[in-house]
C-alpha cells in the first residue's frame, strides 16, 4: 500500500477531506480482518465522516476534521466504550454512565485503566473527629475531555502539573496519535515516514520490523514533534515513545493471575512530554527519583541491594519471595533495556519475573505508580497511596462501617476492582502501603 498519509495530511484540510473516498477505498482493502489500527492508521470511515454527513444527517462544512463524535475523544469511545459488556472486554477503556452507578466500579481492567473512575466521587469519615473527606472523580486520573460522553475538563489542575498543557485540551489524540504514524524501524529508530506498518508494535507476539516494513510505536503513542492540531507547536513532545510490550490480552481480571506488561524504557521521559519539569522534587510535596534523563541527582535505578528486595517481598514482614514470581503488576519497575528480544522472552517465558540487572537496569518509573488512564485512587495511582494501609481486617474496604480510613468511601466490589481484583488474601490482612515493595525502610 503506497498511499503517504502525510502528504494528505500536508495539503489543505478541505482538499485532504474531500480525497477520502477515493484514498480509504484503497486503504480499506489493506487492512487485515483482524484489528481496526493494526498499529497505524485504520480505514478513515471509522472515524471520520464521508460527504460532510454525520450518521447521514448533514453536518455542513466546518465539523472539527469532520469526525464522527463532537471532538476526538467522543469519535475513539464510539469504539472504545462499549455497553452492557460482561466484564473487562478487549480495546475497551470506558464504562458507560448508567453502569457505574452507585457501589459498581467501571469495568475494564487494561493496564492504562478505565476512565469511568473519573466520574465517581467518594466520600467518607476517617474517624470521629475529622470532618467527611472527599476524593473527588476528576483526582482519578487524566481527564480527557468528551461532550458526547460526558467527561469533563479537570477543574483543579488548569495545565499539566509541572508543564503547559492546557487541561481544556487533553483527549486521546494528545498521547496517542490518531494517524498511528509513530512506527519503529529495523534499526530501532522510530520515524513518522520511510517503511509502511505492517502490524501493531504493542505485543509481545508483534511481528519484529524488517528491511521492508516497520511495526507501530506502543500503543500507537506520540513521539518526538508530534501535538494535535489545535494544541500547537510549542507543546510538541520531545522524547519517543515508550519501549514496553504487553500481552495481547491485557484487559483481563487480575484474580488468579497478574497481567504483566513488559516496560521495557523511556516511559518516564514520554511522561515528560508534557510534565515537562520534575514533579516530584519535593516542591509538590512528594519527593521521588524516576528513571530517564531529567530525574535530578537519582536516575531511580533499582540498586542490587533494592533489587534483591524487591523479589523477596511478598507481603507485610514476609519476605520469602523468589525472582521468578517477584511480579506485582500493582508495582511495576521498568526493566531498564530497549531491546525487544528482552521483553519478548520475558513476556513469552517468564511473565511473573521481578528486576534482574541481566535483563537491563531496573528502574521505578512514572507507572511504577500511576495508571496512565486513570485509576480508583488519587492521582490515578495504582494502590491507594493516600493511606497507611491498603488493606483493613481482610478487606480492601470497611464498606458498612461508620468510620473508612483505608477504603476511603469505597464499596469491596470497588476496591477490589481498583486492585484489579487481585484477592486482598494475597497480601497481609493489614497490608501496608505498596511503596515497602521496593523499600525496607522509609523515612516518616
Ligand atoms: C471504528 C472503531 C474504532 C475507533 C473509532 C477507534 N478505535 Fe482504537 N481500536 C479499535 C480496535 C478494534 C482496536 C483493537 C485492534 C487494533 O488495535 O487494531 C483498537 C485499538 C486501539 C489501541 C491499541 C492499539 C495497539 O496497537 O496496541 C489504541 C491505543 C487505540 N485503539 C486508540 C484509539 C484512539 C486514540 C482513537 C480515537 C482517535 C481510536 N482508537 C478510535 C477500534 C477503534
Ligand atoms: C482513529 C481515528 C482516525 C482515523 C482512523 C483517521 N483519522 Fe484523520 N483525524 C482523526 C482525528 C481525531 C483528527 C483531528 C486531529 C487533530 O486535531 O490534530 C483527524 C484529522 C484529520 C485530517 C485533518 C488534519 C489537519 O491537519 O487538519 C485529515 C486530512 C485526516 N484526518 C485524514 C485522514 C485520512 C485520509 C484517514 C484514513 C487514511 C484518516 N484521517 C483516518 C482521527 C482519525
Ligand atoms: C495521558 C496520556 C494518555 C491519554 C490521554 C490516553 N491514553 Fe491511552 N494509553 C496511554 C498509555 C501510556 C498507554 C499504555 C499503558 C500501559 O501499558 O501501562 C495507553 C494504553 C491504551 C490502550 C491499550 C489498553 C490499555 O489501557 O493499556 C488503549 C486501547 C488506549 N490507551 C486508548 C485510549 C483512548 C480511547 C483514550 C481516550 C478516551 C486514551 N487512550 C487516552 C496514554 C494515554
Ligand atoms: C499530552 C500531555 C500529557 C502527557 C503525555 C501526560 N500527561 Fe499527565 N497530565 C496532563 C494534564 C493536562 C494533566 C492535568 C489534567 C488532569 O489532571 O486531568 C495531567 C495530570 C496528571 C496527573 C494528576 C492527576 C490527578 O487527577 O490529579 C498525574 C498523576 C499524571 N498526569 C501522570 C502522568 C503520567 C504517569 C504520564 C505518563 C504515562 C503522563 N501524565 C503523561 C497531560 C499529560
Ligand atoms: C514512587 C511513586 C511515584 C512515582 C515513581 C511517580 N509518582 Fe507521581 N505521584 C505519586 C503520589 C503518591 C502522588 C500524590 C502526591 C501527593 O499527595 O503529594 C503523585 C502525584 C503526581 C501528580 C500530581 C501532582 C500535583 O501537583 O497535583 C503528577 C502530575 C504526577 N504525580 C506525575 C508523575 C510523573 C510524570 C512521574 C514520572 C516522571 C511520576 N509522577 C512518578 C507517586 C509517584
Ligand atoms: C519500584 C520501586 C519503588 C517504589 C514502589 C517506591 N520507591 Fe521510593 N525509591 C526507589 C528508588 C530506586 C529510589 C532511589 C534510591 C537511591 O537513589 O538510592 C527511591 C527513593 C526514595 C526516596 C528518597 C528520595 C530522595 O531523592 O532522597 C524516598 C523518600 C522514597 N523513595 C519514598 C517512596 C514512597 C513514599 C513510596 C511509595 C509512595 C516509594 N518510595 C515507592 C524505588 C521505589
């Protein structure tokens, strides 16, 4: 398939719309039966609309790049939200309103998370004498924006803490780029041109790039140069894509065994596209070294004494882990490599694997503690950082009880799916916070 989207993409709007017919037809019988993207850009009909028509009623000239949904993020949940979904189901990263309704979590259980948390507010007593305390929905985690879906513009942070930006403007398309033109090569280069796609990149079981073609960047992410079009160019990342695999069935219950996604690196510096500065150096209160090239005087570096650590801890006092299960998909570390043999054999072999200094250097990275998407807990973390403990007696949450320091106003059922329902029986009936993980000791 010859056809160069970026110089359709280069040439006016109008001009480049009007092309469509004619260019998806030919797209349309290139793409393999199996995916939508297939790790690039998929037929222009799933999300943009033909002859100015919106689900054949006229919409006139002007519609935003003429989508099908109100904005960007309203046309990926055409696909990407589904109803009446048994369970955590495929590509799907949001609930619908009418199923999250009051004690029912969202969902769907990807390794970015559901967005949904975003639309749930909790409320509770910590004790007798402090007053209710609230953590609000828009805490959970990246507030996309959608008038279709109701998903509101984060009225706390305006722009992006430590970074410019606007909070008004984040949607799918500000990470993940909606053309998939991110691909990396044979070389390990990653380029915006030069080899077609021929598959995903995200997978462990994702074809290697060859001579010929190129395989999409993770998750389709955006790299270096690359803003939506109404942001502009000063917000343009600077670093490439992550280098991290996942398994092709990743948005799964988390019960009986852990979904491991193998980041491999650069996740931080991708992070860092848009918080640009250090955030945790202490000036918002949270002090933390992360891996990549702007984490101050730490690089984050998992030190052999942490390493061993890590694989030994299994819960509260226990320490009787081994490097082949260490995995704890609510603690993630990055592997520290950029070769994709590494986390294929990881992913393919040994999943449940904890840091090794064979396999690279293991590092704590952004998504050591946060979801991407979002989360049940504040800040979109992956455990609820915002108390001592993550469990209480047993359980996740003191649902009933007058008083709800740890479960913080959630239902079991929601903070069992916050946990990835990983069962609260695995840890200490009194789990400590998840950062003794990778730490013996830490300062008050
Ligand atoms: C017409 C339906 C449809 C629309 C619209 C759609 N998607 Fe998807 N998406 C899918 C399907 C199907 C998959 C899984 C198969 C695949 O990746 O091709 C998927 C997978 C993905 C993935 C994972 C891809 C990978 O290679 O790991 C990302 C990221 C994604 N979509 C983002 C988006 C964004 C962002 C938008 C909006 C700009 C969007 N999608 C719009 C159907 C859709
Ligand atoms: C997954 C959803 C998705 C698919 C598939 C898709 N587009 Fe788009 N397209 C978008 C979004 C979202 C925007 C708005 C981008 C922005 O604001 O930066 C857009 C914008 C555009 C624009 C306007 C760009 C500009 O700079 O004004 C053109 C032209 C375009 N798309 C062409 C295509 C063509 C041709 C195809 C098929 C080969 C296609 N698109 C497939 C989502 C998609
Ligand atoms: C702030 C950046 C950001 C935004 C905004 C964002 N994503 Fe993602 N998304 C990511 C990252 C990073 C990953 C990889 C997460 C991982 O592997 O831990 C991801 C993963 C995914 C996946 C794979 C499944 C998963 O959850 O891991 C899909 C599908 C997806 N995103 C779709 C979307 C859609 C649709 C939207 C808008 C409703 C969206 N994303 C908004 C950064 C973002
Ligand atoms: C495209 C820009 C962009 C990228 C890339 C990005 N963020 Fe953000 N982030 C924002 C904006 C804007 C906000 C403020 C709006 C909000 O909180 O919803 C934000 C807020 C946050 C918050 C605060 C959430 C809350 O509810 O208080 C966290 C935590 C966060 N980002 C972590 C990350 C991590 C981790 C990554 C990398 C996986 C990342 N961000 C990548 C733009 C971005
Ligand atoms: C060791 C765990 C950990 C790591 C690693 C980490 N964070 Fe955080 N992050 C937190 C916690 C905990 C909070 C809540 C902080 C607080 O209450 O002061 C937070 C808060 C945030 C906020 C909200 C700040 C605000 O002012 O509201 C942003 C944004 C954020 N993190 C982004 C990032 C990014 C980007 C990275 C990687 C460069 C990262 N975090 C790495 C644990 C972590
Ligand atoms: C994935 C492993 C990991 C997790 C989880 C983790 N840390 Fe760390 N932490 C590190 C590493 C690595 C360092 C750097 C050690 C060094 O430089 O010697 C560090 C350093 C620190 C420091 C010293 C910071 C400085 O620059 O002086 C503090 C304080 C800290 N962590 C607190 C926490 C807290 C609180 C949590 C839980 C919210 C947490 N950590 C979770 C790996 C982790």
């Amino acid at each position: 398939m010859l056809f160069n989207l970026r110089s359709l993409l280069r040439i006016s709007k109008l001009s480049a719309l009007f092309l469509f017919g004619a260019v998806c037809g030919a797209l349309m019988s290139s793409h393999p039966a199996l995916g939508f993207h297939s790790g690039g850009v998929g037929e222009c009909e799933g999300c943009h609309t033909m002859h100015n028509s919106k689900e054949g009623t006229n919409v006139g000239a002007g519609g935003a790049a003429l989508l099908k949904g109100s904005d960007a993020t309203s046309t990926c949940l055409l696909c990407h939200q589904a109803s009446n979904l048994p369970g955590p189901t495929t590509f799907h990263v949001s609930t619908p309103d009418g199923e999250i309704l009051a004690g029912s979590p969202p969902k769907q259980l990807s390794p970015g998370g559901d967005f949904a948390w975003l639309k749930k507010t909790f409320t509770w007593y910590p004790d007798m004498v402090s007053p209710l305390k609230t953590s609000p929905g828009e805490r959970h985690g990246h507030n996309v924006v959608s008038l279709d879906f109701g998903y509101q513009p984060d009225g706390t942070h305006l722009t992006a803490p430590g970074g410019g930006y606007p909070s008004q403007s984040l949607s799918c398309i500000s990470c993940h780029d909606p053309h998939g033109k991110y691909r990396r090569n044979l070389d390990g280069s990653v380029t915006t041109d030069g080899h077609p796609i021929k598959a995903s990149g995200s997978f462990d079981v994702s074809p290697a790039p060859d001579a010929q073609t190129s395989v999409g960047s993770y998750r389709m992410l955006g790299g270096s140069g690359y803003a939506p079009k109404g942001v502009g160019g000063a917000l343009a990342f600077i670093y490439p894509p992550p280098v991290a695999l996942a398994p092709l069935n990743a948005n799964r219950s988390e019960a009986t065994s852990q979904t491991r996604v193998a980041y491999g690196s650069g996740m931080s510096d991708w992070c860092r596209n848009c918080h640009t500065g250090n955030v945790h150096n202490g000036a918002n209160g949270f002090l933390h070294p992360t891996s990549g090239s702007a984490s101050g005087s730490s690089t984050g570096t998992l030190d052999s004494t942490m390493t061993a650590y890590y694989n030994s801890y299994v819960k509260n006092g226990d320490l009787s882990g081994i490097e082949a299960t260490a995995y704890l998909s609510l603690v993630p570390f990055e592997i520290g490599t950029s070769s994709y043999f590494v986390l294929q054999s990881i992913l393919g072999n040994t999943p449940t694997k904890g840091p090794n200094s064979a396999d690279g250097t293991p590092s704590v990275m952004c998504l050591s503690c946060h979801r991407a998407h979002a989360s049940s807990w504040d800040y979109g973390t992956r455990w609820n950082a915002n108390t001592s403990q993550i469990g209480s007696n047993g359980k996740y949450s003191e649902e009933g009880a007058l008083y709800q320091p740890y479960g913080q106003g959630r239902t079991e059922a929601e903070a069992l799916q916050g946990y990835y329902q990983i069962p609260e029986t695995k840890f200490d009936p009194n789990q400590q916070k998840l950062c003794y993980k990778c730490h013996a000791t830490l300062p008050q």
